[in-house]
C-alpha cells in the first residue's frame, strides 16, 4: 500500500509539474528595451505539454486496470519520464524566424539575444519523478490490492439477490406475517392406520338399519 501511494505521489507530482512548466517562459528574447517570452510549449512545438498531458492521463489509467495493465502502463509511463527529461535537459530553443516573428510584433529591433530561464530543468526533473513513479509501479504493482469486490464477475447478482430478499421482507411485514417464521414447515401427514370412528359408527348403523328393514 506504500509502494502504490508512493508510486501515484511521484506520477501526480511529477505530471502536474511537467504541465505546468510546460507553460512557463524557457527562453526570453531580450532587443532595445523589449522583452519576449517563449513557453516551452511553444520552444517545442507543443511536445512538452502533449508529454506532460500523457503522463497524467496514464497515471489515472492505471486506477481502472489490475496487475498487467499496470506494469503495461508503467512502462509507457517509463519511456513518457524519459521523454520529458530529454526535453527538459536539452532546453530546445524557438526557431529565429519565430523569435523574429514575435519580436517585430511588439518592436522594430534587429538584434537581440535569447536567455534561458530555469523552467527547462525543471521540467527535466518533472520527467525524473514521473520515471521514478513508472519503475515503483512496474516492480511492485503486484503487491497493490485489487480493485473493489463489486467490479468484480458475480457481485451483480449478488446485490440484485440481496436486493430481491429486502424487497420481499418489506412485503411481508406490510402483509402482517413474520418474517422469521419459518416459511417450509413440514406438511402433517394423516397416519394411515387411524380411522374416523365417527365415520365408521355412521356405516355400521346404516347397514343395521337396513338389514332391520
């Protein structure tokens, strides 16, 4: 149970991180008395979000699979943390034409120079944390527990049963029968060998009465 929450806290914290960095100024375009900023997403042509958004998404994934999707997914998850530590550690620049595209958008100035921010490392550490959570997940996903009994083949009808003995408990008691009695009483069987004297009284004097006659 600590593996698998440990394992969560890394993918969480590091996915959040990854996405949220992906929005943040890597690099600045500083000319005469103007300063432009670039996102990651947009030094990297949208690569650092789509990983960060991947790395979410299969996180959460894995709360819906058992053992072997989780170690499936772990893996993806794996190959997604190195991905973003790559990006990260390689602090991709914007292209000149569209740092010169956005600057002349707010300045007429031919020479500047781009500065990089610290938001490219950490977005690498991000990918770190999300790798780190994708190796807890691929060697202790075995020991996590089981999604819950009433997902599971077979609990359907077992609430649909139970739901069928409330319902007719309910009948009962508004009938006015107690619903502890026991409902398969044994049926009393009449002993063959005892006889209605009543009965045999009433033939015997009809066959007197008529031999009389």
């Amino acid at each position: 149970m600590r593996s698998r929450a440990l394992a969560f806290g890394c993918l969480l914290l590091g996915g959040g991180l990854a996405l949220v960095g992906s929005a943040q100024p890597w690099w600045r375009a500083v000319g005469e008395g103007v300063v432009v900023k670039f996102s990651g997403t947009q030094a990297t042509g949208g690569l650092s979000q789509a990983l960060a958004i991947v790395a979410l998404a299969g996180t959460l994934l894995m709360l819906a699979l058992r053992t072997r999707g989780r170690r499936v997914i772990g893996a993806l998850l794996l190959l997604v943390g190195g991905g973003i530590a790559v990006v990260g550690g390689l602090r991709l620049r914007p292209s000149a034409a569209a740092v010169r595209s956005q600057v002349r958008e707010v300045s007429l100035a031919d020479a500047f120079h781009l500065s990089a921010t610290v938001w490219p490392w950490i977005f690498a550490i991000a990918g770190m944390l999300v790798a780190a959570g994708a190796v807890l997940t691929i060697t202790t996903a075995g020991t996590w527990p089981s999604g819950s009994d009433r997902f599971q083949p077979g609990s359907s009808k077992a609430v649909v049963s139970a739901t069928d003995d409330s319902a007719e408990l309910w009948k009962a008691m508004d009938a006015g029968v107690d619903p502890t009695a026991n409902d398969h009483e044994t049926a009393k069987v009449p002993d063959p060998d005892v006889h209605d004297s009543a009965a045999g009284d009433t033939m015997e004097d009809t066959g007197r009465q008529a031999r009389e006659a």
